[in-house]
C-alpha cells in the first residue's frame, strides 16, 4: 500500500542538515488569481453571456409612432461547465510518527512547508499539490466531461475553453467563440511584436476595450516576448531603432520584460510551468474567469486501521470561462 513507512524514510536522523528541501516549488499564479465564484449546487453549472447590439446611426423621422419592439435579451446565451473533483491521499505508519527522527521535521522547510512531524508535513505538502494539480488541469487543453462508469468528471481547460471550433461536451456557443484572428499556431519563431499586435488587436474589434490583461506563458512565449526588446523589426520603408536604457557603466545588459503595454492593452507577464507545453501562452481577461467549487481543498482524517495516521485532501472545483469571446491563445510550435 503506498505511503510513508519507517522502512523506506529519506531523512531519518543521520548527518544531514536540519532542513527539508522540496526541489519541485513552482509557483501556481493562475489559480491563484481566479476569483472566486458562488458555491456550486450542481455538478453541471451554467452561466450567462450577453452583447451589445450594433450601434445605429439612421434617426427616427419626425413624427413617427413606435411601431417596432426589440428584443433585449436576443444575444444572451448559456455557457456551462462541469466541477471535477481533485484527490491527495496521506498514510503515515505508527513507526514512522512515533520513532523515527526526521532531520528537518521541527521547522519550515526552505519553501515554508510547516509541520512539527512527519504526518503535519505530509498534509502540509499534499495540500500544495493538489493546488498544482489544479493549476494543472485549469490550464490545460483538456474539454470537459461528464460522468460515466469508470470515468472521471472533468472540467475544462483554458485550452479547450479558448477555441474557435466546437468542444465536444457542452459546446459553447457560436456567437462567443474566441474567433481565429485571437489564436495563433505558428512556429514560436514567428511570433513577433506585430504579431502580438495582431491579436491584441481582435480581441479589441471584439470588445472594443483596452484592457489591463494577464499572460500566462510558457519559458518560449516569454523569450520571444523578451525578444522584442533586442532586435530591430526591418520595416519595407524604414528601421525601427531601439537601445537599452541601462548604463553600460553597471555592466549589466538588461533585457527583461515582464509588462507589454500596447495600443490595445497593457499585458502583464507570469511565466508558469503548468501549461501543455513551453510554447503556450493566453493572455486572459481574469474579470470573465471564475473558480466554481463545492468545496475547495480541505483535509479529512481517516480511521486509522492499524497501519497509522491517514487522511485525504479533496475538493470539487471547475473553472468556469463567462466569455471566451475576448481572450486570446497562443499554441506556437517549435
């Protein structure tokens, strides 16, 4: 049965440092930003989208009687989801709480994770992992799924959730479908400063509003952004000429970019290392982002059957996407 037992211990009291180092600390900005939505009633949960109609520019002649009505509510449409549940499972044997030393146990370890023995650290690790496990799968290009024998409910993914065609489960609707100019699939190498432009620029003619956006981007998104600062882009008429701003007399070379500002929104950049791969990105509107949950991560203690303490984390949190209509995806190849 997998779990802790005194036998296999790393870190029983030897000569080693009075510290335990987990060397996987990713951080999870994503999940972290999401606001939280209403508690959820229902597996399968549901909300709302709605437009604007066009503007009109004709005029109304002068005495002319109201002879036409419209229909306030004829864009609005229903965009749903599903929760998923998530599973930690801890077990730690009598023998490995009660006896053994662990070097480390007594204090945080180098990455905060507290816990005064071995079965408070187990929790405490556990309880991170499966925030991981969550950032992993809201930024994945998973579709959601109901429910089946031997199968999981699943929610959607950002990746799914940002797509020009139809999901397979609970598609959204046509009208809110994040239209081709806002995606890009090209080879990271093409993606340059005015191809960025480009989908700053749909997601606008789609929202008309230049917003402050978030990027969630993976390390080759990040170079090619970064990238933007070094070289000069050779326009058919002229060069575009660009210098660092960094005194040489520090010998430093900076070429960091962490906030794009544009003329169709300003972009803040967090490198994360959950998404598909290294050559994704979205760059997201969070106001239309939401956590849905019947309960988000909380520990339950387990009757111990003899082997030792045990318990599980859960919770049952799906993300919900109110508007895909204005976000942006960039799925670059090598």
């Amino acid at each position: 049965m997998p779990g802790t037992f005194e036998v296999n211990q790393v870190g029983k009291r030897e000569d080693l440092a009075d510290i335990i180092a987990i060397a996987d600390a990713k951080a999870t900005p994503f999940t972290s930003m999401l606001k939280k939505g209403k508690k959820a009633t229902n597996t399968l949960f549901e909300c709302q989208a709605d437009k604007y109609d066009d503007a009109q520019t004709g005029g109304v002649p002068e005495g002319k009687d109201v002879d036409t009505y419209e229909d306030a509510a004829e864009y609005r449409e229903k965009i749903a989801g599903r929760l998923q549940k998530f599973r930690r499972t801890v077990l730690v044997t009598t023998e490995a709480q009660e006896i053994s030393v662990i070097a480390g146990i007594n204090s945080s370890d180098v990455n905060n994770v507290p816990g005064a023995d071995e079965y408070a650290r187990a929790k405490a690790k556990k309880a991170i992992e499966i925030k991981r496990d969550m950032e992993a799968t809201f930024l994945s290009d998973n579709d959601s799924r109901a429910e089946a024998t031997g199968q999981a409910r699943r929610s959607r993914g950002v990746g799914a959730w940002i797509a020009q065609t139809a999901q397979t489960d609970l598609p959204v609707p046509v009208a809110y479908r994040t239209p081709t100019a806002s995606l890009f699939s090209g080879a990271i190498g093409t993606f340059t400063e005015d191809t960025l432009r480009g989908l700053l620029e749909s997601r606008w003619d789609q929202t008309g509003a230049s917003d402050e956006l978030v990027g969630i981007v993976g390390s080759k998104v990040k170079n090619a952004v970064s990238d933007m600062i070094r070289y000069e882009p050779n326009k058919a008429s002229n060069t575009v000429v660009r210098s660092y701003r960094a005194d040489i007399g520090d010998k430093k070379v900076q070429s960091i970019v962490d906030v794009y500002e544009g003329d169709y929104g300003t972009v803040e950049l967090f490198l994360n290392s959950f998404l598909p791969n290294n050559f994704r990105g979205y760059i997201l509107d969070m106001r239309f982002f939401e956590c849905r949950s019947a309960f988000m991560p909380r520990f339950e203690e387990l009757p111990n059957m003899g082997a030792g303490r045990r318990g599980m984390i859960e919770a049952i949190v799906g993300l919900s996407c109110m508007n895909p209509l204005g976000q942006i995806k960039i799925a670059a190849t090598a």
